[in-house]
C-alpha cells in the first residue's frame, strides 16, 4: 500500500516584479511570481520500498524534478533543463539527493510513524433529527461522526436489518485542524414511526462496528439525539432541502 509520510514545502513570493532575472524562470504575466517546492517520501509496505521525490514549481508550473527511482534531475522546461543539468553535475548535491531514502525518509518514518501511522482515536457519534427547510415533515435523521483518526471511515444507515444505501448522503470528511476527522451522514428519507434506524459506523480504532439506534418510542422534536457515545461536538453547518 503506497502512502506519503512524510512531506516537505517551500513557497518563496516576489510582489510587484515584472521584468525578473533574465536567467530566472520564464515571466507567465501578472506583478506575482511564485517559487515552489516539495519534498516527498513514499512508502510501500512500510520501509520495504521508499521513493524519494524531489519537485520545483515556479507560477504552478513544473520545471524540474527528481525522482530517486530514475537517480537525477529531469527538467520540463528550457529553465528546468538547464537547473537540471546544474544539479546533475554537482556530486556532492546528487550524493545528498540519491541517499535521501535512508537520511530523510527511512528517518522520518521511525520518528513519526507511532503518531502518523500508529495512532488511533476511536470516533464519537450521536443521532439528531434535523428539519427540513422546505418540506413540511417530521425532518431527517442526521449521524455525527466526530474527532476521530485515521480519516478512513465507513458509516452505513440500517432500517431494521435493511441497508438504505441508496438513501444517503455525507459531506465530505473534514478535518477539524487538531489531527482528527469529522463526518455527518443524513438519511434523506423521513423516520417512520413503529420503525427503528440505526447508523453504523466502522474505523480501525474500533474493534467491531459501533452501531446507534433511533428508537420507535422517540419524540420527533429537532435536535433530539440517540443514545450512545454522547454528543456530537463541533459541527458543520448544513441546510438540508
């Protein structure tokens, strides 16, 4: 499984020069110019296989890149061509870019693979019957998935034992900026009463699916919640139609 642990960025902006260096890179137009550049590692199967990639943008263009499975610079531009040819013929840069799968990537990777790679936080998660904005209805039932890592989830709406895949739609996964994840997953058909609705939910750091019923007995009131894990925490605000 392929996976990018460990990245690094530069980003250098020159405001209001128009004419540039004549031996810089080729002006694209406007007074902003923009110096980007990458370094990426990607793993396979932990370590078993690591490539390094070395990247340069200048104004979102790719001019130059090195790939440590091809071992030098290749250049996409007349500029990048000629940057490339530089960075090749200096040994002790290429030394420093072809041992970068051990110095940089394979070191990395000891260092912060028990928090990328290891961690887990299981996922809290609450029921809400929200309204609808134009339908005059008892509203839809809405499932909360809230600070939980890694990103990879599945939540899945039951009415009973029946899946109603085709009767669901989730906002993107988001992440809330502190290293976890949250989802929200409405069920578009309204909650009948005399039947049960369950959202299930499964992630690595749970053991088995943790499954939240909307029971037969509860009030249709907005902003009511299924027992469970609790509340939802910080949300996304949304306006269902």
């Amino acid at each position: 499984m392929g996976r990018v642990a460990a990245a690094g960025a530069v980003l250098v902006a020159l405001v209001g020069v128009r004419g540039g260096d004549p031996g810089g890179p080729p002006e694209l137009g406007g007074s902003v110019f923009q110096f980007f550049g990458t370094a990426e590692c990607h793993f396979i199967n932990g370590t078993e296989r690591v490539r390094f990639v070395d990247t340069y943008f200048y104004n979102r263009l790719q001019y130059m890149i090195f790939d440590s499975d091809v071992g030098h610079y290749v250049g996409f531009t007349p500029y990048g061509e000629k940057q490339a040819q530089a960075a090749n013929s200096d040994p002790q840069w290429m030394e420093d870019r072809r041992t970068a799968v051990d110095t940089y990537c394979r070191h990395n990777y000891e260092v912060s693979t028990p928090f990328l790679v290891e961690r887990r936080v299981p996922p809290s998660v609450s029921i809400s019957l929200v309204p609808s904005s134009s339908q005059p209805s008892p509203g839809r039932l809405l499932c909360s998935v809230m600070d939980f890592y890694p990103a990879e989830i599945q939540v899945r709406w039951f009415q009973g034992q029946q899946e109603l895949s085709g009767h669901v739609v989730a906002t993107d996964i988001v992440p809330n900026g502190d290293w976890t994840y949250q989802l929200l997953v409405l069920l578009e058909i309204p909650p009948q009463r005399g039947l049960s609705y369950t959202c299930q939910v499964e992630h690595v750091s749970l053991e088995q699916p943790l499954s939240l019923h909307w029971g037969t007995a509860r009030p249709h009131s907005a902003g009511g919640s299924g027992g469970g894990t609790g509340g939802a925490g910080r949300g996304i605000g949304l306006c269902w139609e």
